[in-house]
C-alpha cells in the first residue's frame, strides 16, 4: 500500500503525516507512508492541503483534519 501526505510542511501537514503513520502502525498493515512537499505534485491531487492520498486516490484535502478513527477508515477502504 502506498500513503501519500500533501503538503508544502506546515504544522497541519506534519500532523496529517502523524496521523498516516499511526493509523499505519494501529491497523496492522504493511504501507509505505510518503511526505510531498513539491506543489506541482500536490497540484495532481488537489488545490488544498493537507492532502491524503491512499493507493494514487485522493481521500481527504484541506481542513478541517480528520480524526485517527476517520484516517483508519480512509485506509481500510483501500487495503
């Protein structure tokens, strides 16, 4: 499974990019969870971040965060 965290490094993307990697480790599942700071990249996903991407699928951009539970769920969805 590949993650994907959008964001040019604000504190909302560093907490985005928590959030994968917990839900990573609490679910169990084997993911390679990668930070994306460069806006061209970002820009093929979307206009806002944080951006959440699972798989080459955009699940959640912009704010507000989602809760742990709800980035377990956007992953599961995928896995």
């Amino acid at each position: 499974m590949e993650i994907k965290v959008l964001g040019p490094g604000c504190a909302n993307c560093h907490k985005m990019e928590e959030l994968a990697k917990t839900a990573v480790n609490d679910l169990g599942i084997e993911a390679k969870v990668e930070k994306i700071s460069e806006i061209h990249e970002i820009m093929r996903y979307t206009m806002s971040t944080p951006g959440l991407v699972v798989n080459g699928k955009l699940k959640h951009s912009g704010k507000p965060l989602p809760s742990l539970d709800k980035v377990k769920a956007l992953i599961k969805e995928e896995a």
